[in-house]
C-alpha cells in the first residue's frame, strides 16, 4: 500500500466511524484515545530502537591499525 492509499483509507475509516457515533462527546474521547493509542505506539517503538542501537556492536569504536 502506498502512501496515497493509506491515507485514502484512514479517512475513510475516520468518516465511517464519525457517521456511526453520532454523540460529539462520544467521538471526541474517541479521537482523543486513538491519540493516546498511536502515541503509546510510537513511544514503544522508539524504545526499541533505542535500545537496538545500543545493545549493537560498535562497528566504528575499534582502532584501526
């Protein structure tokens, strides 16, 4: 899927959700959680990242003879 598609379908997903919730309040805490969810993801998967450029060897660190 590329970029353009990917987009195309979250929105469509956000107005299929909208047109099913049809309390503001309700698709406000909605919003806010799906927020907090892709939030939560990103900060995971910059631990792991983190924690993967640390835990691997460091190709740089050797002297050279």
């Amino acid at each position: 899927m590329n970029s353009c598609e990917l987009v195309s379908a979250i929105t469509a997903l956000a107005i299929l959700i909208a047109n099913q919730t049809p309390d503001d309040g309700e698709l406000v805490l909605l919003a806010s959680s799906l927020n907090q969810l892709g939030d939560t993801l990103a900060t995971i998967a910059a631990q792991r990242e983190l924690q993967e450029n640390q835990s691997a060897p460091l190709e740089n660190s050797a002297p050279t003879e």
